[in-house]
C-alpha cells in the first residue's frame, strides 16, 4: 500500500520459507509485524481505502502471526515462537518515543497477546521503552 514499505526488488517471503529455516530452532523471535497497524500513514490505501482504525487492525495481524505460527509447528510443534510486542511510535526527526501513542500501542498488543493466548508454544514477550530517551536512530538522508 506504500511502495517505500515493500522493499523493491525484494522477494517475498512466504510462511513456509520461514518454517522451513524455523523448523531447526528451539526458539525462533518474531520481533517486526508493526506494518499492519500503519496504514493510516499511507492514507488509509492499504485496505481498499477503507480506514480501519489501528486496534480493528490486529484481526490482520493475528491472521498473519498464526499463519507463520501454525507453518513453522507443522514441521515442529516443539519450537518455541516468542512474539514480541509492538514497538511505540517514534519521531522520525528525533529518535524519541511519541507519548501521545503509548495508548494506541498497548491497546493493539492487548488484543494481539489475547489473541495468540490458546497458541501451544508461542511465548507473548512485553517490554517498555523509556520516554525522553533517544531510542531509535533517525532517517539517513
């Protein structure tokens, strides 16, 4: 839905391709699935123009997780998948964690932790970033 967002001239990679590498594992970390709940930074395109508000979000993004969860136990049901939580909004200018977002943020990892509860083997990994502290580096231009 953002061009800048697909990694051009990247191939995609399919749920088996992670299984198939996960499979040998005894944890494997899912530590990036933010883009769902961004898609009101593309103007809303991502889903058909239609502006789902980032929390109605999760139903996508849990589909998403279980179906990478449920490819990699299908080759073996001992891996252990911890899923970490999504990370706040940051400045892009700054670094700093947006504030203003700390609420929209852990109402989406409720919903993706509730979600992912009756997982066998799947771990819900939490943590808080410190506000005021530059966190993430800037865009390089």
């Amino acid at each position: 839905c953002n061009p800048r967002w697909t990694g051009v001239g990247q191939q995609f990679i399919r749920p088996s391709d992670i299984a198939e590498d996960a499979q040998h594992s005894h944890v494997t970390v899912f530590s990036n699935w933010m883009n769902d709940s961004k898609q009101r930074h593309a103007r809303n395109v991502c889903y058909n123009d239609e502006a789902i508000p980032p929390v109605g979000t999760t139903e996508i993004t849990l589909f998403n997780l279980k179906t990478v969860i449920h490819a990699i136990h299908a080759k073996n049901p001992d891996v252990v998948v911890a899923v970490m939580a999504l990370y706040p909004d940051s400045s892009t200018s700054t670094g700093i964690i947006v504030e203003s977002t700390l609420p929209m943020v852990a109402d989406i990892n409720a919903a993706v932790e509730a979600g992912l509860r009756d997982e066998p083997n799947v771990v819900w990994v939490n943590y808080t970033y410190p506000t005021n502290e530059v966190m993430f580096q800037t865009f390089h231009t």
